[in-house]
C-alpha cells in the first residue's frame, strides 16, 4: 500500500473506531511513512512527490494510470523525465491531514500543528504549479523539466476528494468532469474527448472506471456538488443494471451512451474487481453525506447525515449491519416530497445517530 493511503486509512480508522490502542501500535511505522514522503517531496526541487523509472524494463508511469501513454501533454507527447501527478499531490495533503488528526488525539498538538501548516503550504504551492486557466481544470502532471500537462483528465478529481483544491478551482473541475465531453452518460471518462489522445478503448486514455468516479463524487459532495453526484451514482447504479450478474468491471470504453444500448465492455476488464465493487459504498456516503466517527468526549460511536438525499428514482435505501468498532446499527433512508428521512431500525447501546440539514 502506498504510504500516503496508509496514513489516509489510519486516520479514518482512528476517526470511525475509536481504537487508539491499535493505532499506537502502528505509531512507528505512521511516523516512519510521513518520515520517507517529507524525505521525498524534499529531494525534489519543486518539492512535489515524483516517480522516475529507474530500472530497465520497469513501468514507466507508476501513478494508478500505468499505462505507458497515459501521462502526456496537450499535443499528445509523453511526458518524459520525472513526473509529478497531481493526485499524488493531493493523497499527500490528505495524508498530513490524516496524520495531524491522529497526534492531536495523542496530545501531540505541536506536531498536529507543524503538519497542518505543512498541508496548508503544499495547497498554496499546488495550486499555483498545477492550475491552467486554459483548461479549466489542474494540470495532468507536471514533467521532469517542470512543464505542465495541460490536459483534462479524471485525475484533477481526485484533488477534491482530499480537500487539496481550492473552492473556486472545484466549481471549475466540477463543470469541466460534468461536460457532455468528460461525462459520457454513464459515468466520467479517464480523459475528456477532446484531447489528443483521447480514445474510448483505451486502457487509460478514455475508458470509464468505477473506483475513480466514486473518488470523484466523494470530491464532489465534499465541495457541495451534490447533484453532480449524484448523476455519478445513478450512471453506477445503470451500469451495474446492464452488466451480468449486476458486477460492475474494472473498466470499460468510454463511446457516448446510447438509448438503447449498454456501456460498452472493455474486452480483458476483470469483473467482478474489488475497486469497482467498493465504489458503491463511496458513492453512497457522496450523496447521503454519511460520516462515522468516534467521539472522544462521549466515547460513543456516531453516525452523522449532512443533509442527506436520494435520487429520484431509488425511494428506499435501507443498511443492514454497519459497524463501528464494537458497535452495529441498521439504518433506513427515505426520499420524501421534500427531503430525504434517516430511521433506525436496530441499533447497539453504544451508538448515537446525527442528522444535520
């Protein structure tokens, strides 16, 4: 697992159980993770985290798109040199967030505080290396001789499922994403189809995939464009609709949906695939605003709504056997005339429920 996934989960870990034993057990390996990406981003002299192939045959991009062409710039070039993704940036500030959390539970408010500062930083940084008024969006990557990949890609997505972009550059990304030309129907392409090269079969370069929609919508919501969400979630919930046994793939192309047809399948998709199964659940938290957490004061377990919805055709969500830590819950949420209703149909002692509207 990448180190700054690592540091993301402990820190929801900590936030949804409670378990501060367990996590202290990791201390050592957490420090020694934040240790190797300051390390990292301080090798560099843009001070951005970055990835060189350095091994003969090895894989030349080494983000989640690791395909061979699938970091270029506008005109369609491979970008050469080191490269420095712009989700990566973004995993990286949520990772100092994630750890700040965790040593201020610990009482170490002074390392919370350097930590916070550091991803305040980095957002300022960021935002002016990678943002591209021509595109309306953040930049690809940038390459080893620090040149922007002007490129408009689900990538830029991920910069607001970590908090990392600014407000004003969400509602851009957001548009962008949504665009008749980034958003085939079903869901969002991996690259909008104006792009040099952009082609719906390919691996990276314009195909659809479940787990990175599902980042994107979690961005959305954060941002509070919910409805753009949502039409995520119901291009999930068609597409699981038309694929056999309901699995969703891996993958698959991005050609324009059609009234009367399916997506179309990616050939070699692997399905069912456990990124694709678990963008249901981040999906649905997108749009119901669901959070778990643990509060430190009560030691109770909590499960808060920040005004919840359901789309209009899914009256009825109900979640059997959601756990927190030692506790369990179930759950109903109903789409009214005028807002969305949570019910609690089973619950353990331990366990409050919030709904904020």
């Amino acid at each position: 697992m990448p180190r700054r996934f690592f540091l993301i989960l402990a820190g929801d870990y900590l936030m949804r159980s409670g378990d501060q034993a367990f996590i202290r057990e990791l201390r050592g390996a957490l420090d020694g993770a934040m240790a190797w990406i300051r390390a990292a981003e301080s090798s560099a002299t843009d001070g951005f985290l970055r990835y060189q192939r350095t091994a003969q045959g090895g894989l030349r991009n080494q983000g989640w798109k690791d395909s061979d062409d699938a970091i270029h710039h506008a005109d369609g070039r491979l970008a050469e040199g080191s490269i420095a993704l712009c989700e990566v940036q973004a995993y990286s500030y949520g990772a100092r967030r994630a750890m700040a959390h965790i040593q201020r539970l610990f009482g170490h408010d002074a390392e919370a505080e350097r930590l916070l500062q550091e991803a305040r930083q980095l957002q300022r940084h960021f935002h002016g290396a990678f943002w591209c008024e021509r595109i309306g969006s953040y930049a690809l990557a940038l390459d080893g001789q620090g040149e922007a990949c002007e490129v408009r890609a689900s990538n830029a997505g991920h910069c607001l499922w970590t908090g990392l972009a600014s407000k004003t550059a969400a509602s851009a990304i957001a548009r962008q994403l949504m665009a008749p030309s980034s958003f085939n129907g079903w869901r969002i392409r991996t690259l909008d189809e104006g792009e040099a090269r952009y082609n719906p079969m390919s691996y990276h370069n314009g195909s659809v995939w479940p787990h990175d929609n599902a980042l994107i919508a979690l961005g959305l919501a954060r941002y509070g464009h919910t409805p753009e969400a949502m039409r995520v979630l119901m291009g999930l919930f068609d597409t699981a609709q038309a694929m056999p046994l309901q699995r969703l793939p891996e993958l698959f192309c991005g050609f324009p949906r059609q009234s009367d047809e399916g997506p179309t399948h990616y050939p070699v998709a692997c399905s069912p695939q456990a990124w694709a199964s678990g963008s249901l659940f981040g999906l649905l938290e997108a749009i119901t605003g669901m959070g778990i957490g643990h509060n430190p004061d009560s030691g109770r377990a909590e499960v808060l709504f920040r005004n919840p919805v359901l789309p209009e055709r899914i009256n009825l969500l109900e979640i059997h056997g959601l756990r927190l830590g030692e506790e369990e819950i179930d759950l109903q949420l109903h789409r009214g005339e005028l807002d969305t209703g949570v019910l609690v149909k089973r619950r353990t002692s331990g366990v409050d429920v919030v709904v904020h509207k």
